[in-house]
C-alpha cells in the first residue's frame, strides 16, 4: 500500500547515539537502495524504530525513512532484512509491526498544517517504513536550552496554539499522540510549528488501554500512561501542559509517578505571574493534575483557557 502526503523531520535531529544502538539492530549502512530511496545516513532511533535520511534516487530529493526496528526484539539479517531475535519476540514483533503499519496508514489521511502527514508507507526486508519529506527547522528542546526556559509570552503564543490545534484534530480522528514533547514539535524555517513522530500514537477506542509495547518519555507522560489507567484526550493534555512547563521553567516536570509520592512540580502562578498571563499559567496547572478527571477534557477546553485573549485567531470550534 502506498499513501502520498507530506512528512517532515527536524534538521537537528542528528544526534542518534550510535553507542546506544545494539549489535543485534544495527542500522541500514549508507548508499542501501529501499525501494527507490537510497540510505545517507543515521538520523536517530528510539526504543522500536530507527530513522533515516534518503534521498529519492528518481529525482534525488531528500526524505526521512523511519523504520520499524524494535530495540530488544529484532537482529539485522542478510541483506538488511530484520528479523524477530527468538520465536518468543516474534509475537510482540509481529504484533507492533501490524499497530505500526494499521495506524501509520490510519494518520496519512490527517491533513493539517501543523500535523505532520506520513508520505509513503510500504513493507520490506521483513517489517514496515514510513517515508517523510525532510524539511528544515530545530525543535523545541534547543529554544529551550539556549534561553533556560523564561521563552516569553509571544513565543509562547506563536507556537502552542497552532501545536493545540493540530492536537485537536488529531483527537477529532479518533487518535491520541501519547508522546507530546519538546523533541516532537518543530518549528519550522518560516517559524511555523509542527507537531513530528507518531510512533507512539493510538486510537481512542472506548476502553482502549496503553499497549506495553509502546514508549513513554518521564516528565511528559502522564500517570495512566505508566500504569495501564483510562486514557484519553487528558493524557496528551498533559504533555502538552509538561511541554509549555518546559518552555516557561527551563525543565521537564518530574516524573508522574514521582510527583504521586512526593510532588515537587511548580506553581507556575505564583513564580512566574509577571512574566506571563495568569490564565495561561492556570491552564498548565490544570492540565498537570494527577488525576486525570481534573484535567480539560479536551483541548479545545484548555485552549480556551490558556488563550482566551487571542481566542479570535485561533480555527476551532468553541464546541
């Protein structure tokens, strides 16, 4: 199967850690030929995929390749094809490779302009990739570092509500991001931002609960996301809240399950309430609540909240 439409990956994401990808799941070496596209190198790599930049050898545009590759589960065989390290993998291979294909196809027919869109999705040497178009641009973790947090109120008002809206119309298809983070928003050479990596997402079905095959990032997940509780727009609020905490703090709020024993997070309207607008820094409080019942229901809610004053310019339905 082959879907077309656009997808994007920052140019500051080289900094894959080669010393952390095993021996048994080394990636593809440069000049590989996958269907067309011809390997350049490494981009990055996480706990179930490795990522690529390509070029087409048609036209020789360049394109990010992100690979179906789980850490722990798979060896590299003749050829570059991956294959389930022991018949006890192979059902959880199997098993992530079919959720990764199915809802990889599932968000190729999302279209928005702060969502990033798969462009191709196709299967070889034993598993599944998603081709995206490289587009230049740094995330959001190195705004962050280069200004200690303290991002000012403009800024903030320049990326989170085009970041929300792409978040509800994501939620609108049935899906939940589960992965919200600085890492995944990029802001783009125009200053556009967009919304990257839809490794981790899943559809909201009604009682659905969290897959263990899946990857959660401390400081950003929520506490259902840990222990297999109700999730569900709330948890990508969530993240959402961590990541503009990050924004205003210069750091992550600890970890969920830290913050349920002991929590040391911030309050942000009482630190930070001349700086930036109090209905804002309400809005990431609420959306920080443990309990997820105490969070916006949806992000049009926290939308409303944290942005009333620029409410106007914002396209999504108040309802």
């Amino acid at each position: 199967m082959v879907l077309r439409g656009a997808l994007c990956l920052s140019a500051d994401s080289h900094e894959f850690l080669i010393s952390m990808v095993t021996k048994q799941r080394s990636p593809l070496k440069e000049g590989y030929v996958l269907e067309g596209y011809r390997i350049s190198e490494v981009l990055g790599g996480g706990g179930f995929s490795l990522v690529y930049l390509a070029n087409e050898e048609s036209d020789g545009q360049q394109v990010v390749i992100k690979e179906y590759c789980p850490k722990g589960l798979v060896t590299r065989g003749t050829g570059g094809v991956v294959e389930p390290m022991s018949d006890k993998a192979r059902g959880a291979f199997v098993q992530g490779m079919k959720q990764f294909f199915n809802e990889a196809s599932a968000l190729a027919n999302l279209k928005h302009p702060n969502i990033v869109n798969v462009s191709n999705i196709f299967r070889a040497n034993g598993t599944v990739y998603m081709v995206m178009s490289y587009e230049l641009g740094r995330d959001l973790r190195w705004f962050i570092k280069q200004c200690n947090g303290q991002l000012d109120q403009p800024f903030m008002l320049k990326v989170f509500p085009a970041i929300a809206a792409g978040l509800s119309a994501l939620h609108d298809a049935s899906f939940l991001h589960l992965d919200v983070k600085p890492a995944n928003i990029l802001l783009r050479a125009s200053g556009s931002p967009l919304l990257l990596d839809f490794g981790a997402a899943q559809t909201a079905s009604s009682g659905e609960r969290f897959s263990s095959f899946q990857t959660l990032t401390h400081g950003f997940a929520p506490p259902e996301q840990y222990n297999e509780g109700e999730m569900g727009p709330w948890s990508d609020i969530y993240a959402l809240g961590a990541t503009m905490y990050a924004c205003v703090t210069g750091k992550s709020p600890p970890p969920a399950l830290k913050r349920q024993s002991q929590d040391a997070i911030e309050a942000l309207t009482s630190v930070y309430a001349d700086q930036y607008s109090f209905p804002m820094l309400r809005a990431i409080e609420w959306s920080l609540r443990l309990n997820h019942r105490e969070r916006p229901t949806s992000v049009r809610v926290f939308t409303e909240l944290a942005f009333s004053e620029i409410s106007e310019e914002l396209e999504l339905d108040p309802s």
